[in-house]
C-alpha cells in the first residue's frame, strides 16, 4: 500500500492545483478559452515530476524505469479522474451556461453536449498524463552509456 500512497497523494495535490487554476481563470472569465488549458499539462507534469522525485528519493536501490512511470502515471490518472469529476460537476451544476460559452468560444459549429465534452477532458488528462510520464522518466531513468573521460 505504500508503494501506491505516494502517486495518490501527489494526484490529489495535483487535482487540487487543476481545480484552483480553473476557478481562478473562471474568476478573470477566461476559463472558455481553450489555450489556457495548456497550463493543464504544466501542471500535470510537475506533479508527475515531483511524485517521481520523491519515490527516487524515499528508496533510490528499488527504484527503477518501471517503478517511476508506474508512480507517473497513477499521480496523472488520480489527478484527471478528481479534475474531470469537478469539471462535471462545474458544467452541469455551477455555471449550467459554461457549455454554450465554451462551444461558440471554440466557433466550429459542434453539436456537443456535455458528456462528449467531458469524455474529451478526461482522454485530453489521460493523454497528457501518459507523454509526461514517459517525458518525466528521461530525467530520473539509469542510463547505460559508458562515461568518457
């Protein structure tokens, strides 16, 4: 059980920063702009980066490529799961108009209705969580190359 409360509490920690950042964009009304989420995988990326810091740092002879992007990966999904849950939450129970603004902000003439949407955040998280995992885990993997001198 250990070994699985560290990437959920970075998760939790994460969703929270997730959660803040959009109420904070929904304070400025920017929060219907779709080029701020990009700050999302900033975000979920430092969560990754610091769950997989830490679990490399609480027991550096177990550590391995597998460990690290399995601790990835659970701190990524733990964090979409809590921040799609919110934003279903947000679009269907504390702005029911958040949907109509978001879809004529994107201009394309969909005909979406909330669950699609809320799919597409949860796949958008999942995505961003598996590229940073493995982005992550360039950083922290042992390396096999031979030292030059």
């Amino acid at each position: 059980m250990k070994n699985v409360s560290l990437p959920i509490r970075f998760g939790l920690v994460t969703s929270a920063v997730l959660i803040a950042y959009f109420l904070v964009l929904a304070l400025v009304d920017k929060h219907t702009n779709p080029a701020f989420s990009f700050v999302n995988a900033i975000i979920t990326s430092f969560g990754i980066y610091e769950a997989v810091r830490l679990s490399k740092l609480e027991n550096p002879s177990k550590f391995s490529y597998g460990e690290g992007f399995k601790t990835g990966i659970i701190t990524g999904f733990v964090a979409t799961i809590i921040f799609t849950v919110f934003f279903l939450f947000y679009a269907t129970e504390i702005n029911v108009m958040f949907l109509a603004e978001l879809l004529q902000r994107i201009k394309g003439g969909f005909n979406a209705h909330i669950g699609m949407v809320t799919f597409v955040v949860a796949i958008m998280g999942l995505a961003t969580t598996v590229v940073s995992s493995l982005a992550v885990m360039q950083l922290f993997k042992k390396t096999g190359n031979i030292s030059q001198n």
